[in-house]
C-alpha cells in the first residue's frame, strides 16, 4: 500500500486533465478560426459508458464493466478532504488516508495489502483538498472479496489508540520527508495560505506537525463519525466483470450499512476577491537555487473557463516545448525547471506560474519573465500547430488511461466529486476540443491580466539553517483584502 499526497497529481486532476488515450486518435483537425486556429476539431469522441443507482443508506454506486483483460478496479471516493479537516486540526483526512489500511471488525492491519498485491493486484489512496480516495486492482475474480473488505473498513474501522499513534507517527514523518526535508517543499507547501485568507483551503493538506501532535483519540473518532459514512461516499467498479453479479454483492455487502443521524457537516466560507498586490519573501535552511512564484486568484472547477485554463497550461508548461520551457530554460537560460498549473477546486482556485533559478541569480529576477510569457500568450498569436498539440497531449492522455479499469474510474470518480456528475467524464473531451485560442486568451485576461498577484520569492536563509524551523520564514506587505 501506498498513501500519498502528490501535489502535481492533484493539480492534474483538478483541472479535469488528469484522465488517459488510446494510440491513433487521430489530430485537431478544421477550418481556419480566430486567433490563426482551426475551427472545430474533426475528432469522433469515444465516450466513457456506466451504471448509476443509490442505496437506500446513500452509498452511490458507479459501475463501469468494459473491456478484456480479467481485471476490475473497487475504488471508494469519501467526500471529505484537507479543507473538512477541523480548524487546529489540520491533517486528519490525510491521517485517516493511512488510518484506514489499520484494520477493522474481521481486518488485520495492512491487510489490503494481502488481499490486493497478494493476488496480482495493487492498492493505493491519496488525499485532496475534497476529497480522500481508495484505489484497489484486482484480477475480476476477487471482486466480491474486494467489496466485502471495503465494506467491513467502511462500517467497522478500528479507530483505536495504538493505530492513531503510530499513523500519526507516519504523517509527521511524510511531512519532514516531503515538506521540511525537500529542497522546494516549504514553497509549495506555503502556497494555500498564501492565496486563501478565509477558505480552509489555505491548510495544506498534509497537515501541520503542531496540530497533529495537539490531536487527541476523542477528535480523531468525532472526525470519523462525521464523514465516513456511506451517504458520504462514491463506490465504483470499472473493469472486466458482471454488472448483475456485482450489484448483487454491493447491495448483500454495503446494504446493511445504516446511513447514521445527523446532517454531514460541509464548508460554507466564500474567499474574498483580492483588491491589491502583494509579495512575500520565504527562505528556508535548504534552498540550492533560488525561486519565484506569481499567483493569482483563479475560478473553481465548474467554471467556463475550466477547459481553456485546462489548455492554457499544457501551453504553457507541459513538455519541453512548452512556452514557459523555452523562454526560460532553453532560450534565456535564467531557469532550469519552470511551471504553471491551474488548482482549479470545488469551492476556488488559483493559477501559479513558478520557476527554480539555473544559477545564482536574485529569485526576483524571474518573476518579470514568467508574467511575460502569461501575457505574451495571452495577446500574442498562438498558432494553429501549437494548439493541435497540446489539445493532442491532452487526449492523448486522457484516452490511454482508458484502457485501464483503474483511470476509467478514477476519471468517474474526479467527475462525480468534483462536479457532482459522472456525465462530466464525457463533457470535458468535447469541450477541451473545442478550445480554440480566443478562449485561452480570454481566460487568461480574465484571471491573469491587470488583476492583482501574489508574487512569492523563495531562497536561502543562511541563519536558518543551523535551526532548521518546521515552517519557512516570511516577511509580506500589501495583503491582500
């Protein structure tokens, strides 16, 4: 088993670009349009077909049954992430993303692992800012074994002392490994708080040394009850199996699980627009090279602009054809890695371009050449080439994941917490295609141009390096209001 908060993942499957394609797709294909870009993409779009239905105590169901190959993938989506983590207690989603390998009524600890990579399969989870996800692979005929133990985690998770201790053990652990320890983790690591004022999505998701030491059992168990429960969740199987057999085990399986009392508790706090622009200087004891950041407030996931800020970043920054790759890296040589992505959540969102110097270089000297490239993609021609591409990367990965049980349902899963619908999984090809390079700029004028930034300079502080402190000094003005 695997636990992991992985940042870059998360931003991919935010922007609704995080899906997967089959080789022979074939290209973006049109009349001349706007902007020097052809017109409607010529593509036939496959679609993603399911079953959907509900049982009686909430639990919604997806199942997915398609293609060879004699494997299936059980995958439970709980509508809790790092923003439900309760105020001071930062990091109980991801601690009950670990939590929930510890064993129940009739599990062992780690047993997952023996009843997934035992029999050929895999097992993993992750964490999010909305929502905890477990992922299981199996060969088809373990199935009803794999319903059963989700099932039994489900309604009769040990929440026991000696597991809380050491799981949290673990978390603080993953947080000095990833955050304190990697060179750029206490970069971005900041960034949440440093766009969200108000929004508990300013806690980062894998939480903070200091609350999880302050948890007790008593919150830990209260955090449970609240919502992992079946009214919170989304069962899913995709992959080689019989609909009929696996609704039948789902309804003997996850049927007697009661729907408990009580409404769930969900996040009503709306983030302020900002009025002005700020900066922030963050140094920390292990910076080789220095680093910038620009950030801006962003739309959510439902936004129209969803699919062509979706585009605007594989502009932007995918592969090494990407604009920010060759101005900074190849042409200029002021960078030697450089990114943009769109965090685009339920409630908000933020676009971030960043980029790690090359060489001993002031990190502000690389704020002004990456707004140029936002700006100069967002008025500058784009030809019709560059967007064939990246409108090509993106179904290209989308597609190839499909001929995997376990992208197809994770592509549900992300369509139906995200927005609500599983139908999305069919809408967000469609309208990536029709993306054309109007719509990026429009997009990008919107969120980016003449609107405030938080500009983030990140390098070394010498004095700190002897007392290695948990959280990146930082010195800010102008915030925003």
């Amino acid at each position: 088993m695997v636990a992991e908060v992985d940042k870059d993942r998360r931003r991919w499957l935010a922007c609704g670009a995080g899906l997967a394609l089959a080789a022979g797709v074939p290209a973006v294909a049109g009349a001349a349009g706007p902007g020097g870009v052809r017109g409607g993409p010529a593509l036939s779009l496959p679609r993603l077909d399911y079953q959907a239905f509900a049982l009686d105590n909430g639990l919604q169901v997806l199942l997915q049954p398609g293609g060879a190959g004699g494997m299936v993938s059980v995958q439970v989506w709980y509508r809790v992430g790092g923003k439900d983590d309760p105020e001071g207690r930062s990091g109980f989603a991801h601690l009950f993303e670990h939590l929930m390998f510890k064993g129940s009524r009739h599990l062992q600890p780690e047993q997952f692992d023996r009843l997934t990579e035992d029999v050929g399969g895999m097992n993993n989870a992750f964490t999010a800012e909305d929502v905890t996800a477990y992922q299981n692979l199996v060969p088809s005929h373990h199935l009803e074994r794999l319903l059963w133990a989700e099932a039994e985690r489900m309604g009769h998770l040990d929440v026991s002392d000696p597991h809380f201790q050491s799981e949290r053990k673990v978390v603080i652990e993953e947080f000095n490994e990833r955050v304190l320890a990697a060179p750029y983790g206490r970069l971005f690591n900041a960034l949440p708080a440093l766009v969200f004022q108000r929004h508990p999505y300013r806690r980062p998701v894998i939480g903070s040394v200091a609350d999880l030491e302050a948890a007790t059992l008593a919150d830990v168990r209260a955090f449970h009850a609240a919502y992992y429960r079946p009214d919170n969740a989304v069962l899913i199987v995709a992959g080689d199996f019989e609909a009929g057999a696996a609704r039948a085990a789902i309804a003997r399986y996850f049927g007697p699980l009661t729907r408990p009392a009580g409404d769930i508790p969900r996040v009503q706090v709306a983030e302020p627009r900002w009025s002005a622009s700020r900066q922030t200087i963050l140094t920390a004891p292990n910076v080789p090279l220095p680093a910038a950041a620009v950030l801006w407030q962003g739309p959510d996931a439902r936004d129209p602009d969803a699919a062509a800020l979706t585009v605007a970043q594989a502009l932007l920054a995918q592969g090494d054809a990407s604009r920010l790759d060759a101005s900074l890296v190849h042409r200029q040589r002021l960078a030697q890695q450089t990114g943009f992505y769109a965090q685009l959540l339920q409630d908000g969102g933020y676009l971030a371009a960043f980029a790690i110097a090359a060489g001993p270089r002031p990190a502000r000297a690389l704020v002004a050449p990456l707004r140029a490239e936002v700006e100069r993609l967002a008025r500058g021609p784009i030809a019709a080439e560059e967007l064939d591409r990246v409108r090509n990367q993106l179904f290209t990965g989308v597609l190839a994941g499909w001929q995997a049980p376990w992208s197809r349902a994770e592509s549900l899963g992300t369509a139906m917490i995200t927005h609500g619908d599983p139908a999305r999984v069919n809408r967000e090809l469609a309208e990536i295609a029709a993306v054309q390079a109007a719509d990026v700029q429009r997009a990008l004028r919107r969120w980016c141009l003449d609107r405030p930034t938080h500009t983030v300079l990140y390098q070394q502080d010498a004095a700190a390096s002897a007392a290695r402190p948990s959280a990146p000094t930082s010195t800010a003005a102008g915030a925003p209001r």
